[in-house]
C-alpha cells in the first residue's frame, strides 16, 4: 500500500482554520479524508456535516470522510486509523491534522520521521498556515507560537484581509516573507482555497526545487536592501553572499521578530566532508531553534545537484537531477529559526567552499 499523505494544518486562534477545513471536506473532490482535530479546538468542525452524535473516538461524516478527535497522543491516533484502514474497516486517501491555534506545529512534524510506526504508513506533504490580517500584528508580536507557525509553514494564507486597508495587508505579507521566504502567500476569503493549494504540495520532497522570492534573493540593487556578507568584503562579488532578512522599505513599519531567515548563496562547490561535519555541528547545538532549513547545493565530486532539508534536529539529504549542459552551478541555502546566529553560520558555510 502506498504512504497515506499528511497535512497540517494550522494557525493561531480564530485564524480560520475550521472554517478553511470545512470548505475542504464538503467540496466534491471525490477524495476521501480523514481529519484529526485536537480536542480543545475553538469551534469543533461537527456541526453541520457529520452524519451522526456518537461517543466513539472516529465518526464517519455524510461525505464519506472520517472526523477524529485527539483524545490520546497523535502517534496512537495516526497508528489506529492506519490499522483500520489496512483491514478494510475505514477508507481514507489522506489525514488533514488540525492542531490547537496555540500548538507549535514542530513536534507534529516531528512525529512523522521519528515515530517508526508513523513513518511506515503516512508521508508528511506540508505545513499548511493561516494568519488572519486583522490581529496578525498583534499576534506576532506577543506570541511565539505564532511567528513558529509561520516559520514552519510551506504555505501561507492570508485571512480577514477585507478587514483591513491594503497597507496594512502589504506590510504583513512583507513581513511574513521575512520571517518565512519559502512559502508562497495568498489572500482567502472565508476559506475558499483551490483544493490544489492545500493538498499535494509535498513541502517535505527532496526534490531541487527550492522556490524563494526572487525579490528576495535580488542582488545588492540599491533599493535599500542591506547585504551583509558573510565575510571579509574583499571577497569577489559572486563568492557566497548572502541576502539580509531586513529590507526596510520605506512604508513598512520594521519589526524585529525572532522568528528569522537567511539565505546564503556561492557559486564555488562546497567540499563534502567539511560540509557534512559543519551542518552536523550546528543541527547539534541549534537544531532546537532550526525550523526549516532547505537547500540545492553545488557539491565538488559530483555532477548532480546535492538537495538538504531539516527540520529542527532531523536532516536529510539526497542527489537531485544532474545539472544541465550550460547551467549555471551555484549552491543555493535558506534557513528559517529563532535567534540563530547568522555571522556564525554564514561564516561557517563559507569556510566549507571547496
């Protein structure tokens, strides 16, 4: 049988999740899907399409679609449903995890690649995120549950966005592509979202796409941005540099959240033993902090592409495709954590070129 893929869906409190939820369970997609919801959700998802009241832990939905409530840990609840549908007593084609508005979605994550039971069943497609644009600012401010859940979305939805003026609404997605530059944003309305941007984004593949706003990885063009190199400016200008997290426009308020990015970039091949011992040291000591960390890097020894991802202390990598006749070969690193220390890993990265 093939991996059952996984979502998470999450957000902080009143964000729209329910709702979002809702809307993907009842449209005529002919899929079959299972929700886990944690128990103390704000607005339970049963009211208006759940066939019947039980006390049982798995109600079958009208749809065809299953509803689970958490009353014991994920792992058991992941585990029983996979065990029932490997006997035939549910059909499910995917498992949509909703987590509490103030859940930090890492340890969710986690589970799916260090939990040997999990991981022989399920595969982990994306970190799904709602923001609500009304009281983001706030949120983000007082809450670090809510800058983590940014930081470790692979998509990122805008609600409420009716609710405030366009400014407003430019200086959040401004800042939430500081804090997160890997997941595209969109606006939603009551939680009308193609099915196509919730389900199969497969933000944990190993695949060498890595798609950061090209805004964002723009070189030092004079528009204000901030380059800090990771080492001595003596260096040539297409050595590994790297692209400030901080570019302070002028309508935009700066906020210094501590939910950051970086992206490091060089066009010299990293050597392969000093590169794994140095990532290897830092997911040691930082690997906590470390949200989500991706890159397609230019490795010597090699003519294919070399594509890494982790999340907090779990790192993985794999050969990509070969790369092209005639295109150009760089390495090309994002980073999003909590207060990591930039010079210190860009440094570090830098002292990995081959």
């Amino acid at each position: 049988m093939s991996l059952i893929p996984a979502t998470i869906l999450t957000g902080f409190l009143g964000s729209g999740k329910t709702t979002l939820l809702k809307r993907v369970l009842s449209e005529a997609h002919g899929q079959k899907i299972a929700v886990i919801e944690n128990e103390f959700g704000e607005e339970n998802i049963d009211t208006d399409i759940l066939s019947v009241e039980t006390e049982e832990q798995i109600i079958q939905m009208s749809n065809g679609c299953v509803c689970c409530t958490i009353r014991e840990d994920l792992r058991t609840t992941l585990s029983d449903l996979a065990e029932k549908r490997r006997k035939g007593e549910l059909h499910f084609d995917r498992v949509v995890i909703e987590t509490t508005g103030l859940a930090d979605p890492g340890p969710v994550a986690q589970t799916f690649f260090m939990d040997d039971v999990v991981a022989e069943s399920y595969v982990l497609d994306a970190i799904v995120t709602l923001v609500d644009a009304k009281h983001a600012d706030g949120q983000l401010n007082t809450r670090q549950e809510a800058r983590r859940q940014v930081g470790f979305a692979d998509q990122i939805f805008i609600s409420k966005s009716d609710l405030v003026s366009a400014a407003e609404v430019d200086a959040l997605i401004h800042r939430l592509k500081h804090m997160n530059p890997r997941a595209p944003q969109q606006k939603v309305h009551f939680g009308e979202v193609p099915l196509a941007q919730v389900l199969d984004l497969r933000g944990f593949n190993l695949n060498a796409k890595l798609d950061i706003d090209p805004d964002f990885l723009a070189a030092d063009d004079g528009h204000g941005h901030h380059h800090d190199h990771g080492h001595d400016h003596a260096h040539g200008h297409n050595d590994g540099h790297v692209h400030d997290e901080h570019c302070d426009h002028p309508h935009h308020h700066h906020h210094d959240d501590d939910v950051k990015s970086f992206v490091f970039r060089s066009d010299k091949p990293f050597n392969p033993a000093k590169l794994e011992d140095f990532l290897g040291a830092i997911v040691q000591v930082y690997g906590p902090k470390m949200l989500r960390y991706k890159g397609v890097l230019y490795m010597k020894g090699t003519d294919r592409k070399v594509v890494f991802q982790g999340v907090h202390q779990l790192m993985g990598s794999d050969l990509g495709p070969k790369w092209a006749p005639g295109e150009r070969k760089n390495s090309k690193m994002v980073f999003i954590g909590i207060d990591l220390p930039r010079e210190v890993l860009l440094e570090g990265l830098d002292g990995c070129l081959a």
